[in-house]
C-alpha cells in the first residue's frame, strides 16, 4: 500500500485507477468487514471515514440499528478540510454502535475481523478504521477517540493512531457521544502520514464552541527525529499489562535511550479513579446526546400505540444492549439525589487527573505508557461489560485531561499480533508528540 505523501502525488487518473483497484480488493474480502460501504465523495486521495462522521448525501448511521434510513445532509467540517486538501471521503467504516465499545462487536452490521488474526477483534470503537488500514485496504482513515478509541484498534492493528488535544479538531458533524471527550483524529501507516493528516483537519471552526482559537501552525513540515526530549516511564502503572506488552514497553525504553533520549521514572494516579471519573462522564452525557433519537426528531420510528410507546418502541428496537446500558447508567448518575455523589465527584476527580498530569510535564515533555492491557482478544473474550470497560484503564485518563496521544506499533508477539503503546503530551504540544513518536518509530524499524 503506497503511503498517503506518496498518494498525495499521483494524477486524478491515477488515483481513479487506484480507488478501482482498491474496490476490488474490498469486494474481494468481505469477512474482514471493514467497510460499511464503499461509496465516495470525490476524485481526490482517498480515506476511509468512520460511520459517525457525517459525509453529505452518505447514510451515516454510527454503526446503529435506530439511524438507518438517515442520509447527512452537510459535511462535517474535516471532510470539508479533506476536500479542500486534494483528499476525498472513500467508504465508511463499521465501528461500535455510537462509538460504545472497544472490540466492534455491538455494530449492527456485525464484527469486523482482525487482520492479523480472524478470530481476533480489531479493537473499538474505530475498529473498521483500524482494520481497514491495517490490512492494506486503506491509505489512511479518520476515527473518534473519546476514551481510546483510535489508539487502542490501532495498537491491536499494527498501525499509528493520533488522538489530538482537545479543542483541536473540529467536532462540527462527528456523532456525539460524551462532548467534552470526543476528538476526530488520523489513523495511518506511519507517523509521517498521521502528521500530514493531522496537519488537514486540524484548526479552529466556528461552527464548533468547544474548538480552540489559536494557529500552531504546521507541524508534518517541521517533523525532526533528532530531536532530543525528555521521557517519563510508568513502571508501577504497568504492572497489571501482559508479559507481552511489559516485553515491548522494555524494548520501547531501550530504543528510545538509543535515540538520546532522556528516560526518567514518573507516578501517576492509579487508573481505578480514571475508570470511575470517565464512566460516569461519558455516560451522564451520553445519555443526553442520545435522547433526540426517539423516532420524532431523529431514529428510525418504530410506530407504538401512543406517543409514549412509540418512544419506547423506537429505542427498545433501534439501541443496542451496550448503548442500552450506558444510557441507564447515564441517567441514574444525573437522576435527583445522585447528581452529586457521582456525576459532580466524578468532575472533580477528572480535575486532580488533569493536574496530576500537569505536575509530571512540568519536568519531562512526553509520557510512555501502554495502550491495552494485552494484544487483541478472541471474540467473545470480554463479553462481561465490565471486562470491557477494564479493557481501556490506559486510554481512558488521556481523554479526560484532553492531551493529544499517539499509537505506534512495537513489535509483534510470537503468535503475530502487533503489540502498540503510547506517547503522550501535554496540551498542544503536538510537535513535540510526533517529534517523539517519529524518533521512536525510526529507531525501531532501524533495529
């Protein structure tokens, strides 16, 4: 698969000739189940688009039962800014129902595979991305990370994921799932690619009130490998990963002190408060993003006998069991005489996790840390919710302080599946995140 700066150099014929071929080749291996659909918004490079970003005149459906039938009516403002960038929208890819989930099981287009093993999950919720992309069926792809959802598929799938600070991608057309959390961001071959991408659709929107006012400028024609930083590692915030991953986190260290970097060991707070503080947030506003979908104003109406029942009838049949849950959880966590024990407790606990963070990078510029607890599981392997959900304790606290973070493949195990982790910055420190990730990944393929 040719990368997307060597894509970003062909004619419009041959970019034609390519999205034919790469069709075939999608048509030709419809098990994986990466893509939704492979319809496209234009002549331009093409990229895979994750269900929950709207593409005008698509069905976009978040991977759910209750939007089918829907077509977005305007483009989101990243496939406005791909657009104008000589890239254009090509497929949607599956994805967990409303982005709720980490193994893209709850579709209701059913699993996608791994491509490095079948009878693996690819991760979630931006799985279909990630496989797409890892199995050569994509250039590069767009996802949403809102507790890890594009750096963990990408960790199981062998390929970069680039979650941005907050307030840095437009959320203008992105299906809300928790608002404060959500972040668009690349998913590609190479750290080079996810910077050039990154570069695309970054920026402030005024459509979006949570985007940021303020012009970094570019950072993929700035990219500098030798650039020397400081490195803080977790050793006690890793002691429940695999042998796997503590292998790779090992060769990690030793591959970036041969690049010059400085390695000093840090604390963070135990990721038990992070689970808590993001499951409450996420689901108290989740369960109020999803509440337009009742079958009047949105969703897929399943008529009932009254106004109440068809309320009831519409989400009963269009929400899956995962979405189900958390908007009951969701609701119990905002109800009267609960607010306060959790939905506020939890506020604060995300504020000492931000400032926790903010005492480390007073004194280092990058963060290592594992992605997921272990490779990629067997289907079926977490269907205990709570399992699940454990599943993300290395992701989940990124997202709640709003740091930008970057996937990068390791190694691989014995039996072949790539093992990711981390880089993580502060915020807006984007430079210095791909500055790193790119010394990384040239050490290692140097190796």
């Amino acid at each position: 698969m040719i990368t997307l700066k060597e894509a970003m150099g062909l004619s419009k014929e041959e970019l034609t000739a390519f999205k034919d071929d790469l069709r075939q080749k999608i048509e030709a291996d419809p098990e994986l189940n990466a893509y939704i659909a492979t319809e496209s918004s234009g002549d331009g490079v093409p990229i895979a688009i994750k269900d929950n970003i709207q593409v005008k005149d698509w069905s976009v459906t978040s991977g759910s039962n209750i939007l089918q039938g829907y077509i977005a009516p305007y483009n989101a403002t990243v496939i406005e800014k791909l657009e104008s960038a000589g890239l254009s929208a090509f497929g949607r890819t599956n994805m967990d129902e409303f982005a709720m989930g980490s193994t893209t099981e709850s579709s209701f287009y059913g699993k996608t595979q791994n491509p490095h093993d079948r009878d693996c999950v690819p991760g979630g919720s931006s799985g279909g991305s990630a496989a797409a992309v890892g199995a050569g069926l994509a250039i590069a792809a767009l996802g949403s990370d809102t507790g890890g959802s594009i750096r963990q598929p990408a960790a199981f799938c062998g390929i970069v994921g680039m979650k941005p600070t907050y307030g840095r991608v437009s959320r203008y057309g992105l299906g809300a799932y928790a608002s404060s959390l959500d972040q668009i961001g690349p998913m590609t071959q190479n750290v080079e690619d996810a910077a050039i991408l990154y570069d695309i659709i970054s920026g402030h929107d005024v459509k979006d009130s949570t985007s940021v006012e303020r012009d970094d400028g570019k950072v993929s024609d700035k990219l500098d490998a030798s650039r020397k930083l400081t490195i803080a590692v977790l050793p006690e915030y890793i002691a429940d990963a695999s042998d796997d991953v503590k292998h790779a986190y090992e060769k990690a260290i030793d591959a970036l002190k041969a690049a010059g970097h400085t390695i000093v060991e840090k604390q963070l707070l135990d990721a038990k408060y992070d689970i808590s503080a993001y499951y409450i947030t996420a689901t108290a506003e989740a369960t109020t993003n999803l509440a337009r979908y009742d079958g009047i104003r949105y969703g897929n109406r399943q008529e009932g006998k009254n106004l109440v029942d068809t309320f009831v009838q519409t989400r009963s049949q269009g929400f899956g069991d995962e979405v189900k849950r958390r908007i009951l959880l969701g609701n119990f966590v905002l109800s009267s005489g609960y607010y306060d024990a959790y939905y506020v407790k939890a506020q604060k606990v995300r504020h000492l996790i931000k400032d926790e963070y903010a005492k480390v990078f007073e004194h280092v510029d990058l963060i290592l840390s594992p992605v997921a607890p272990g490779t990629a599981n067997k289907f079926g392997a977490l269907a205990d919710p709570m399992e699940m959900k454990l599943s993300d304790l290395y992701t989940l606290s990124v997202n709640l302080a709003g740091l930008p973070a970057i996937s990068i493949p390791v190694e691989k195990t014995a039996g072949g599946m790539p093992v990711g982790l981390q880089l993580i910055a502060a915020p807006f420190e984007e430079q210095t995140l791909f500055d790193g990730a790119l010394s990384l990944e040239q050490q290692l393929d140097h190796n």
